[in-house]
C-alpha cells in the first residue's frame, strides 16, 4: 500500500496527523483516540509499510515518528506515475491509424 | 517495460510496436490520454491535459470550468528523437513556485527496429525537490510546519478522489 492509499482511511490520517506533530507511543495514541491499543497498533504498522512513519524502540516502549525520508517517498509516486503513463501511451499508440 | 530508480531520479522505458515519427507524435499530441489523472492540482476537474508541442511551450491542465495550471514548461523539442520538460510540482502534489526546486522529465524515443521504437523516460533531479523537504523537516517543530504539510496532502488526497 503507498502514502496516499494508507491516508484515505480516517483514523490512520487521524493517527499520522497525530505523529507527525510529534514523536508518540502506541499508548499515547489510544488515550486521544476511540479506538484500541491493539487497532492503533495495526494502522501504525501499515503506515509503517506505505513508508510514512518510522518506529524505534524506547525501553519497553515503540515510538513512531514521521518518516523524514521524503526523497524515497517521492521516487515511489512518481515511479507509479509514469510507469502508469508509459503504459496509457503503449495502448494510444498501438492502435490502428484511422482511430488516432 | 522495466523501472529502475536511483537516487536523484526516476527511470522507465517501454518499446512500442510503431516507428518514432508516430510514437513522438502521438506522445505530444495526445498527452491528454497519457497522463495519469489521480493527481490534480485544479480546484474542479480536468478535462484536458496539454502539451503545447514547441520549445518554451506551456505544459497544462484545464479544468472543465476553463481554469488552467501550468505544471511544466517545454526545454527541448526535438521531433522525432526527444522532448524535455520541467517538472514543477513539489512532493506534496502542489505547484512548486520556486525556480530552483523543479526537476525535469526527458522522453527519448529510439527507433531500434523498423516498426519498434523504445520510449526511454528519466525524471531527473529529484534532488531539487529535496530542499523542500528539508524545509518541512526542519518546520516540524515549529506549528505552523508538518500540520500545513498535513492540511496540503489532506486536500490533495480529497483532490484525487
């Protein structure tokens, strides 16, 4: 799943608006959020996964925070974008003459 | 087709089965079919994406309403071998008002075989944009820093629903 797939559910925008203010744990989460520990614990992880955030263990605690790696984030969107361009183009081009 | 990314730039090819003449014409021509519509940056929709085929012409979308956003201005236009482009669009899908933060996009077509011709396309300089994250990182303190970031990536996503 990329960025833009991973915000498009509420509570994971809510959570990563939540992060990305500052660093917090799982459980600093829960308390703001109707929502449980385990739940935020499985909308972080996919954040996680689309590369918004990072986590890093803090004694017994997981904090996450922002990915600052905006570059890489970039380079996937626009990987997708073209990629998705070249083949609208593969299929414009191919067609018989008379229909282009 | 392969993709292949590097550090500053983004790279993906593709062979088509006509002769270069006609895949640079119909990429110029008919960019409008071309370009993925999930990111818009108009308040309305889009009903067309232009590329205007000259060097110093305007690459545009107009929404349905007749407003224009210029996202790119035409380097070079080389029929039938090679265009470039600028890219000036920041990380978060907004227009990039600084001439210093765009990169640019180069699509080359090579007629390999007769009736084949490789589209080779390169967005290059990402790195250009990086000063602009640099400069969200460095806001992340301040208040006004990722929560304006935040309410730009919000609304570009409402956008591209």
């Amino acid at each position: 799943m990329d960025g833009w797939a991973a915000l498009a559910d509420p509570t994971r925008r809510t959570i990563f608006e939540l992060v990305v203010t500052r660093p917090r744990a799982v459980v600093e989460i829960a308390e703001v959020l109707p929502v449980s520990r385990p739940a935020v614990s499985q909308h972080l992880k996919l954040l996680k996964t689309a590369g918004l955030v990072v986590d890093r263990a803090e004694g017994t605690r997981r904090i996450y925070q922002a990915n600052p790696d905006g570059l890489r984030e970039l380079r996937v969107q626009l990987e997708r974008f073209w990629t998705d361009a070249l083949v609208n183009f593969k299929q414009l081009v191919e067609q018989p003459e008379e229909d282009t | 087709m392969t993709t292949q990314a590097q550090d500053t730039s983004v790279r993906t090819e593709i062979v088509v089965n006509v002769r270069a003449e006609r895949a640079f014409r119909l990429f110029t021509e008919r960019f409008d079919r071309i370009k993925p519509r999930e990111h818009n940056m108009l308040g309305v929709d889009i009903a067309e994406s232009v590329f205007e085929p000259r060097t110093g012409g305007r690459v545009y979308d107009r929404g349905v309403d007749g407003s224009e956003c210029q996202w790119g201005r035409v380097l070079a236009y080389e029929p039938p071998t090679r265009i470039v482009f600028t890219w000036e669009i920041s990380p978060i899908w907004q227009l990039e008002p600084d001439p210093a933060k765009r990169s640019e996009v180069e699509v080359r077509f090579v007629e390999d075989a007769p009736e084949r011709t490789r589209v080779e396309l390169e967005h290059r300089h990402l790195d250009r944009h990086g000063d602009g994250w640099d400069g969200l990182r460095a806001g992340v303190a301040a208040d006004e820093g990722w929560p304006l970031y935040l309410q730009r990536f919000a609304a570009a996503l409402d956008d591209a629903a």
